[in-house]
C-alpha cells in the first residue's frame, strides 16, 4: 500500500535531499514543505488533464439560480477539481462505450456554468448551473485513495511535489527548475497526459 508519506519521502529524494520523514507533522522543515504544497500540487495537476481513472459522477437537483442567465444551480462537490461535462439524470450511468455510444454521449452533454451562489442555502459558495433542474455531473475528483492513482499519475505527482518543495528543502533553484522540466526532457515531442 502507497501511502502519502511514500509519496513525499520520493519526492524528497527527488529534490535532492537525503532526509526523509515519518509524518507530515513530524517539525522537520521537509515535513512542513511537503505538507504546505500536497493539496495544491495535487488538485494543480488534476485539473491540468481530464484524467480518467480519478472521474466520478454525482447525481443532484437544482435550486432557483442566483444567475439570471441559468435556471438551476448545484452545489459544486468538495471534492471536485474540474467538471468534465453535465448530462441530463435521465442518461444512463454506464453505456455502452463503442464510437456511437460515445459520440451520442459526447452530444448529450448539456450546456453548464460556473461560480459562486448560494444553490438553495444560506451560505454562497462554489456551484455549477444549468437550465435542467436534475443533472448527473461529471467531474475529477480529488479524494481518491493514493492506491487507487495511476502509475504515471503518481510519478508524475512526486516530480510536481518536488519541484514546489526543492528550495524549500534545498535552498536550489536549479534544482527546482530541473524536477519542474523533468517530462520535457524525456519527450522527444511535446508531451501528452497519460490517463
């Protein structure tokens, strides 16, 4: 099992630095670095790509919208990092994935906004709107457990985390320079995300 001390013990490493940690609370200055920065690395390169193995739907139903230009909104999901399309509840959760299935899907897909409202609460916060009172929501997620990541996903992860961390860790520019570049120098031609 993976877990996210593994994650940032590789990433230290990769930084340059031969410490390592037992917790991200353990006091040590690599345990506070790779503590500040997890989170945003995280949801920064989830959001960078409509990555597959991380993508979960959510049924809801909308409130009045508090944008006149949509009908609905909904409470965006804690956890949502990117919406990857809107679809009507009435679509089935699972079809069949042949070109058609998947061209009909893509079709299918119903126009959506973004930004702060209330969705039928007291409190404003992020919500998603449509003009469709009941929609299924597709989107990335970022509370998928670290074993459930891809392979690529959590090397690319560490080399992210490392190149927030190296100077703190470090005090190397350099070398934060070197683990941010680090995909570029091994593609021949302009990389592409590997889900």
């Amino acid at each position: 099992m993976t877990t996210q001390i593994d994650l940032c013990n590789a990433a230290l490493l990769r930084a340059g630095t031969r410490s390592t940690i037992t917790s991200l609370t353990d006091g040590s200055a690599e345990a506070t670095a790779c503590n500040a920065f997890w989170q945003m690395c995280l949801d920064t390169l989830l959001s960078a790509y409509q990555w597959r193995f991380c993508r979960v739907t959510a049924t809801g139903e909308g409130a009045a919208s508090t944008d006149p230009q949509w009908r609905y909104e909904f409470q965006r999901p804690s956890d949502c990092v990117t919406v990857h399309a809107v679809l009507s509840a009435r679509m089935p959760r699972h079809p069949p994935m042949d070109r058609q299935a998947r061209n009909a899907l893509f079709h299918a897909a119903l126009p959506f906004g973004e930004g702060v409202g209330t969705a039928g609460t007291d409190t404003t916060g992020p919500v998603i709107r449509t003009n469709h009172a009941s929609v299924q929501v597709q989107y990335v997620s970022n509370a998928q457990p670290i074993d459930n990541w891809r392979q690529q996903f959590r090397e690319a992860f560490t080399w992210a985390l490392a190149a927030e961390i190296a100077i703190a860790v470090t005090g190397n520019g350099e070398i934060a320079a070197r683990c941010a570049a680090w995909p570029h120098r091994h593609c021949s031609r302009p990389c592409r995300p590997i889900r």
